[in-house]
DNA sequence: CGATCTATTGAGCCTATTCAACCGTCGTGG
DNA sequence: CCACGACGGTTGAATAGGCTCAATAGATCG
C-alpha cells in the first residue's frame, strides 16, 4: 500500500539492537516489518520505563518529531525487520498522496490510544488485574494481525513486564501465579514465558470485575 | 500562522460543557484557544481516568481519527474558548501547504511524549513526588505560554487531580499538605486551589531524591 | 559441572487506600 | 436573616496491597 509510493530501507536487527537512541538527531521513521519492539522512556532525572510495545505495522520514531530529537530509545526485544523512511521524504509524499497523510496520522493516533489505555490500566488497575490487561492486549495485538491468540510467547522477562506496568518482578511473578491458580492463564512445558489463556472473555470478566471492586465511587 | 489558510469556526464554552463525547462520530479537531480542558478516558468496563490536560495552543480531537469516532469526553474545566476545522478540510490545507502538516504531527507527537512523561511519572513516583511532578508540569505548560508560574491556580478538584495521578482524592491532599509542610509549595489565601512553589528547582529536586530513594535498581 | 541469569515464593514492612469525622464556604429557602 | 444542607477539603485510624529483602530452584551456556 505504501511500497508503490516510498522508497524504504530495509534493515534486519538482532535481539537488544538498538533501532534509534535517546538524544540522538531524528530525521527517519520506521516500520515494523518483523520482530517486537519496546520503546524506553527516560526522565532527566535517570528514572526510565518502557512505554510502548510495537508489533508488525507499528511505526517507530515518532517520539523525535516534536524537538527534532530522540525522547526515547527503541530497542528490539527479538530478532527482526524494519522498513525506514526518511521524515522529509515522507511528509513530501504525503503531500501528493492523501491516503498516505491518513495512514500515518491513522498511526500516531492509534499509539496515542494505546498509552492512554495503559495509563487507565495503570492508574486504576491491581496488580493481578494489570497484568491480566497486558495479556489480553497482548492477544488483541496478535489477533488484529492475524495470529494466534491461544498460545502467545511472552519475549519479555518478568521485569520488563514489571517495568511496562509500574510494577515489581517479584509482584508480576506472583501475579501470574495467581492468575494461573484461578484458571484464567496456563503455563506450557518448556518454559514460563509461553502462556496459554483458555477465555479471553474470563479474562475480561476478571479484569472488569476486580475494577469494579476497587471503583466504590458510588456512596 | 495557521489562519491565513484555514476558516475557523469558533465556539465558546462554560466549565464543565463537553466539546465533543465518547462514542460520537468523529470530524472535526479544536485547537483551544482560551481556556483550560481534561480528556477524560473510559474504558469498555465502566472505569475512567482523565487522560490528559489542554491547555492554551493544545488540539482537542486527535482520539477519534484512527476508528472515526470520539474514543474519549473533553470538558471544558473552566469557561473559554475553541476553534474548530473539520478534519478533512485541514488534511486538504496540509497537502497543500507543508508546514501546516509539520505542524499538525508536532501537536500530536507531543501530546504523545506527554502521555508517555505522564505514565512514567504514575509508574515511578510515589504519591508526594506525583503531586510535586503534576504542579511543575501545571508550571511548566505555563511558563511556555509566557505566563506567570511564581503563583498557579489549579481549577481542578483534588478528586480530579487524583484521577489523573491515579491516587484517591485524600492521598493528594495528603500530598499537598506535606509539600506545603516542606515549604515546597505555598497555599495562598483564600482559597486552596491558589498554590505558590517559591522555587522550581527545589520542586524539581524534591523528585529527583524521591525518585532515586526508591529506585533502588542499584545491587 | 560451575557460573550466571531468570523466575518463584516467603516474611515483614511501608505506603496508599478505605472509612470516617470534622471544618469552612456557598447557596437556598423557611 | 439565618438555618440548613450540599460540597470540597483536611485529617485521623486501621487495613491491605505492593515493595523490599532474602532464600531457593530451574535454565542456559561456556
């Protein structure tokens, strides 16, 4: 849809490659061909977190647009691909081609709705409940891409996940226990990172029940 | 600089009119032009959490462009004043005129990267810090409007703040309290939505050492 | 096989929440 | 006019949920 009318360079990277870095001058945007990738946000006062998980399709680079310069780091959390464009030639494009401008604002908006969903699910979500929504977004991402939603492969370690949703290790540990126990997830052989979710509705349900719990805004 | 290319409808508002709502069709942005607006976010269970402050300059609307309606409510917190263009008819200006696109994906990235700021501040302050963070950020968006940050009049009730904090409206009281106990903040008379913060850096400080108190990453 | 990294689990602590009482302001109606 | 209720804010006491510290186990890799 875009190849017909952007020239991209493609670029294959390695688990921990660094795609851009903090500070660093942005000029290019990128595509997610292949591969997960997580974007790492970092105060001026050392304090960091990773905000954002991107898939296949997601756009990567978008935090350098404001000053000109990289707010975040993006790293790989696998092996992979990106498609990179060069902002000017980008926009140049956009400019003959409209569907392109969409597409792209399309993007950026859809990252913007994500945040803000892991911001509500920050601010107003338990620790269990947490961890359930990142599966379950987790499986929606795959799901709109057209992959298996039964089975899905965790790439990140307990304190990366922690670190995502403001959370310890040790609390995303115990809760996926919990969530275990309770039925709502399974542990496959081989491995604690590959995760089997029979329901995605009990999920739901769990997630939409323990809100309302702690949400006694009625008196 | 942008009127010279695009009508503007202009509307003025009261505290607490919405400007649009969650679940209408989405077509047209607002950019603020007086005044002081929350985005407030609401998930598909019932909770809700104020998603983001606009002030001054700041665009309203960007939330339904990826699925075409309105994924969140702005309300107005005080009165003022917006002017509206309709989405399409801006994408048609921007193709025409490049630095009106430039500046459109600016306002989004931005409104991006404060989101992100936003998140990392709930994922890793603990509820003083989160405070003192949310008035600098208040003094802040202020200060680059060329007005006044010596002496800040936050509109919001401290349910609202602690909404957007992810805390309970006693635990920013609570908060604010020991910030003015530590003589980080003032409450002036008449009135304890007025606030003084005699000096940024001490605030900015104040972070920074709670921040690193617990980010005890360090082995 | 040891070294290292990741995950799990327990015990105790600490912080934000919950529940509740109380105060001051404002607006309304007896 | 003042009494009353509604509302927003502050503060206290007790609770609970997540964090810290620590020990243990499994996995991976040289």
């Amino acid at each position: 849809m875009m190849e017909q009318h952007l020239e991209f360079g493609r670029r294959k990277v390695m688990a921990e490659d660094q795609i851009y870095q903090c500070g660093q001058v942005f000029d290019t945007l990128h595509l997610v061909s292949v591969g997960l990738f997580k974007i790492v946000n970092l105060s001026s006062d050392g304090r960091e977190q990773s905000a954002g998980l991107h898939f296949k399709g997601d756009w990567l680079g978008f935090d350098g647009i404001p000053s000109g310069f990289h707010a975040c780091t993006a790293v790989a959390l696998d092996s992979g691909e990106v498609w990179s464009v060069r902002y000017d030639t980008l926009l140049q494009a956009s400019a003959k081609e409209p569907m392109l401008m969409r597409l792209v604002l399309s993007a950026i908006s859809a990252q913007l709705a994500r945040n803000r969903d892991a911001a509500l699910s920050m601010g107003t979500l338990s620790a269990d409940a947490r961890v359930a929504d990142f599966l379950l977004q987790w499986a929606h991402s795959l799901a709109e891409r057209g992959m298996r939603t039964d089975q899905i492969n965790v790439h990140m370690s307990r304190a990366d996940i922690g670190n995502y949703l403001g959370l310890r290790l040790e609390s995303v540990s115990r809760a996926l226990s919990r969530l275990s126990r309770g039925g709502l997830i399974l542990f496959n052989e081989k491995g604690r990172r590959d995760i089997s979710i029979p329901s995605l509705d009990a999920l739901r349900n769990f997630i939409h029940d323990s809100a309302d719990r702690t949400a006694n805004n009625v008196h």
